[in-house]
C-alpha cells in the first residue's frame, strides 16, 4: 500500500502541496525563528520553490540563500526536488 500511494502522490497534481505541507512544518527549523514568521506563503510548483514575504529585507536576505535553501529543502524532503527558488 505504501508503495502504490508513493508511486500515485510521485505522478498527481497533489504531491507539491503535500510537499509544500511538509516544508511549512520544519521552514522554521530550516531557516530560524525570524524568517519563519515573517515567511507569507511557501508553495511547490515543480521544481521551483516560491516564497512569499512583504519584508523586504527578508527578501535580499532570501536571495543571498537561494543556494542554501535549495539545498536545505531538498534534505528535508529527502529528495532532489527543487531546483530553483523564486521570492515575492
């Protein structure tokens, strides 16, 4: 059963969301307390990553640790899924 829904979740529609599920859980322990609360919205679409903040700071700080991110949310997904991250 375990396998049939992977291999279901690994070709849906849904399996961004639910990955986007998982990074919301851990983005605090991911990227710290202060980039977490001030983080709007984080969603999977393919292979890219889009972070939404209205704090533009958080914004340059995001775009210096694209890489960095990149990395981080791949180890946690326990996948190589993102390959780009997009902020607004």
């Amino acid at each position: 059963m375990g396998d049939a829904l992977k291999k279901f979740l690994h070709s849906s529609k849904l399996r961004g969301d639910i990955q986007a599920l998982q990074i919301k859980d851990v983005w605090e322990e991911l990227m710290g307390k202060t980039i977490a609360k001030y983080t709007d919205s984080i969603k999977i679409y393919g292979n890219k990553l889009y972070i939404s903040t209205k704090v533009a700071p958080l914004k340059q700080e995001l775009l210096f640790q694209k890489e960095n991110i990149i990395l981080r949310v791949n180890e946690a997904l326990k996948e190589n899924i993102i390959k780009e991250v997009i902020i607004n």
